[in-house]
C-alpha cells in the first residue's frame, strides 16, 4: 500500500456499516481531480472512530481531504473504457468541520 493524501469532494454522503464481530466502520465515495484534469473515483473505508465520525459529518459536494494507506486501481465503464480509482483506509480526515461535527 501507498502512504497517500488526498482532496477532492464528497460524492453522495459516508455510511456507517457493521462487519463480523461487530466491527463498526464507515464507507464513502470521493471525487477527486487528477493532474489532466480527469476526475478519480475514491474508495474510502474509516475504522478509526475520529475519522468516521468526521467522515459522517460531511454531505454530498463538501470539500475534505483524506490521509491513508492508497491502492490504485482500474475499472471499466459502460464502453469498455479503462478508468482509474483508488481504494483507500482513511486514518485522518481534514474539513471546514471541527473535530466532525457539522
């Protein structure tokens, strides 16, 4: 995995899931505009209770910037076309929100 920082903005709003044994975590998608211009897809996942709670604060459009462990990836569209995405554990987030909360 890849130390990474990233900005972008929210793309929907984070959910908070349950894994096995109870393991809460929260999931969310961020867009995020590579140096062409072109826009990644984020995957992010939190386990840390700061981050997650900072992550469920946030709404669709808000700025934020994430730092984690990254792994590049590549999906297809509709057309067959290649497009790049990253899957990411977040362990800080940054906002315009203090300490998460909105």
């Amino acid at each position: 995995m890849i130390d990474g920082l990233v900005s972008g903005r929210m793309s929907g709003v984070a959910e908070m899931r349950e894994g096995k044994n109870a393991t809460q975590f929260a999931v969310a998608k961020l867009r995020a505009e590579g140096g062409d211009g072109q826009t990644v897809v984020v995957n992010v996942i939190a386990f840390a209770p700061l981050a997650c709670d900072a992550l469920l604060a946030l709404e669709d459009g808000d700025a934020v910037s994430l730092a984690g462990n990254l792994s590049p990836k590549v999906w297809s569209d509709k057309q067959g076309n290649a497009k790049p995405a990253l899957d990411m554990v977040a362990s800080r987030v940054l906002s315009v929100y203090p300490d998460g909360a909105a």
